[in-house]
C-alpha cells in the first residue's frame, strides 16, 4: 500500500481510517477488472461495489448526512487501483448529488437504488453548445398538463448508454440565463429519450450523447424549485469537485510508488537509478506534490463536513492544483520510466492517459480559477 501517514492528519476520525483500509484491502483482491468491454466493466462494477457496501457513501442517508472525506477517501484508493472503479463509484455520487442534496422523499427512493447498486446514475449537464457557459445551456422544458415536455440534445454524458435514472437540467425560462434553468429526475426509460451517438475518448468508459424528443416528465420530476437548477448544479459540483482532486491524488500517488520501485530496481552504471541526485530531486518534487494535492482536498472536504454552507474557493483550489499536480506527477513517473514508460502494458502508460480529462470534467481548470479569482475579488 502507498504511504497512508496522511491518515494521521486532524481532517480525520477513526471511521475514515478504517474505510480507506478496508476499501484497499477489497481493491486489492478485485481490482483491476478488465477492460475491454467498458460497459460490461462499469455495470459489474457497480454491482461489486453495492455489494462490498461502498456505494452507500455515495448518497446522503436518511438523515440527510453525506461524509465528504470518506468520499474522497473511497475515490482516492479506488483510483489507485483502478480509474474506471472510480469512475463507477463515483457516477453514483455526482449523477444523484441533487437528489442527496435536495430531493424529496419519492425521489430518494432512487438513491436508495443507486446507493446499494441497483440502479446506475447520470448527470445530464452538458450540451453540444454549452460546456462549460452552464447558464446559456438551450435544452427546454416547457410546461404541459401535470408535468413538463424537454427537448434538445446533451453531450459528454458518462453513463449515457447504461444508466437507469438521470438529474437532467434543462431551461424553464422564468429568467434569461443562470435564474431561468431547472433539475429534473428522468428515468431512462423516459419516452422520447435516446442515447444518440456514442463518444470514444482518451481513457474509454461509457461516454454518449443524448437526443430528447418531447420527453414528458411529471410534477413529481422536479428536483428543487423550478429556475434553481443552476445554483443546484454549482451546489453539487461544489462537493463533487474535491472528490475529482482525489481520484487525481489517487493516480499521482500511484505513479510515485511506481516511479519508486523503478527508479530502486533499474540499474545505471552499476547503480540503481535512484542513487542520481537529479532522480531524488524529481521524486522529492512528485512526493510535494501528492502532500500538498492531499492537504488541499482533505481541508475542502473537512470545512465541508463541518457545516460550511459553501465551500466553492476551497473545491475550486482542489481541483485544480491536484488535477494538474497529478498530470506532473504521472508525467515524471513515465519519464522515470524511458522507453518503458510509453508502453501499453505498464501502470505508468495508463495512468498518463487516464489522469487527462480530469483537469476538463466537472469544470476545467480556467474554470476553476475563474471561481478563485471571483471569490476574491
Ligand atoms: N453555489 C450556489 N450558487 C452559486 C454557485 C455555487 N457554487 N456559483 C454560482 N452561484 C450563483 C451565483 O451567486 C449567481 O446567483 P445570483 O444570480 O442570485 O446572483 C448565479 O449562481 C449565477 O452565477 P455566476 O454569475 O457566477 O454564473 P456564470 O454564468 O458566470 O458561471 C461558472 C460561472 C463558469 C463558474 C459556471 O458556469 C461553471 O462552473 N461552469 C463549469 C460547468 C461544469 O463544471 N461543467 C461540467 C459538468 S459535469 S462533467
């Protein structure tokens, strides 16, 4: 196991220590899985960790309490293992944060699904013309007789071809922009719904756009008040956001234990690699990196486990620095590695490509330094 001495910092109680040894302890007999088909992958893995007991730290629970830092934990171990485990676990979480956070009881019936694995979540947010501009997104929802009719297009959405229940965000108009945009639940088995094209990327997992065609959801569907969806989407990412650091912080501490064991075991001119003072000096910035990426993440998750009403500056720094921190990081560990660095097969080669999308999803970078920025100015 990595070094896990950050399990002794103040940010946490007995019970997060003994999550994140349990989880490792279940990785390591179960993880990786393979690859090939990532669909088949990600519902198998849904169904092993609802079975294990993990995905309950998904969701909020009956009192309404959802622990940050045993997210952050859960994803930082499973992403050291095996990105697409996290990947799956943490779908549950971001596709049903609306609902922990401010759904009704019907609702919640859902997440207790998704909590115990049984159903597949997804957060229908983005749009062919708006990915990151969240409040000019064009998708409508037009009020019928007892519920509402949406229709238009949303792309990027990960678990588009497998999940059973979405929160999709769509324009209801009572304000132009940000004011005028609401959440709802949609069962994918919502008529008029049809998952449109399938997107392959860097690092596969399953990716599709979706086409709405007048699809009618009921009253019952709306999550929160109607033109709040945007402020919901920005509360929800505020969570999630330290939990996407973590899983980078997952993978940076990975290539630093590979980066470790090769730069020990490779030999250069009768010595390993790791007597070069020029190799000691790139593992002492790597580890830096993975502390600082750690003390980022786990402060955000801690103010927000203490009741902080916002947390978006803190979720904000942590993303970012432990996103792109972990890009170096993983970059150095493949550097460490010369040839072999780059080829398929090693942990490092992977990393590489799995680390990427990380700094774009859920708010890229300059994303995430606009809402530092703003919160100080
Ligand atoms: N929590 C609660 N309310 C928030 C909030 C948050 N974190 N962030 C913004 N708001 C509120 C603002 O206070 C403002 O309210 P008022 O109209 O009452 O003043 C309103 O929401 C609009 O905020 P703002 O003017 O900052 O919105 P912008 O259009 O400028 O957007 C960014 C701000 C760019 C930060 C936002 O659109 C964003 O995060 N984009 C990235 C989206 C993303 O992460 N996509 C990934 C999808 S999942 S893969």
């Amino acid at each position: 196991m990595s070094d896990t001495s950050f399990l002794n910092w103040p940010f946490f109680d007995e019970r997060h220590r003994d999550v994140a040894l349990a989880v490792d302890e279940w990785a390591r007999q179960n993880l990786p899985v393979d690859h090939s088909d990532v669909d088949v992958a990600c519902r198998a893995l849904v169904d092993s960790l609802g079975n294990a007991g993990f995905l309950k730290h998904t969701g909020s629970d009956e009192a309404g309490k959802l622990d940050v830092r045993t997210l952050c934990l859960v994803r930082e171990t499973l992403a050291r293992h095996d990105p697409l485990a996290d990947f799956s676990f943490a779908m549950q979480g971001l596709g049903m944060g609306a609902v922990s956070f401010f759904g009704t009881h019907s609702q919640r019936v859902w997440l207790e699904k998704t909590r115990s694995g049984r159903a597949i979540a997804a957060f229908a947010l983005t749009e062919p013309g708006s990915g990151s501009d969240v409040a000019n997104l064009s998708t409508i929802a037009e009020r019928v007789e007892g519920g509402w009719s949406l229709s238009g297009d949303k792309t990027f959405i990960s678990n588009g071809a497998i999940a059973d229940i979405f929160v999709i965000f769509a324009r209801t108009g009572e304000a132009p922009g940000a004011r005028g945009i609401s959440a709802f639940l949609m069962p994918a088995d919502a008529h008029g719904l049809t998952s449109s094209e399938r997107i392959e990327v860097i690092a596969p997992h399953p990716l599709t756009s979706l086409k709405l065609d007048r699809v009618f959801l009921p009253d019952s569907a709306l999550i929160g008040k109607s033109g709040e969806g945007f402020k919901l989407a920005m509360a929800v990412l505020d969570v999630f956001r330290p939990t996407v650091g973590a899983a980078a912080l997952g993978m940076a501490r990975r290539a630093l234990d590979e980066a470790l064991e090769r730069t020990r075991t490779r030999r250069i001119q009768g010595e390993p690699l790791a007597s070069l003072q020029m190799v000691q000096g790139h593992i002492a910035d790597m580890a830096l990196k993975v502390d600082a990426a750690a003390l980022l993440i786990y402060r955000a998750a801690w103010a927000k486990d203490m009741g902080a009403a916002r947390i978006s500056r803190e979720a904000a720094m942590a993303k970012l620095y432990a996103t792109e921190a972990a890009q170096e990081v993983i970059d150095m560990a493949l550097q460490l590695h010369g040839g072999d660095g780059v080829r398929q097969g090693f942990t490092v080669e992977a990393l590489y490509r799995d680390v990427r999308a990380l700094r774009i999803y859920e708010g890229a970078s300059d994303v995430q330094r606009l809402v530092i920025a703003r919160s100080l100015l």
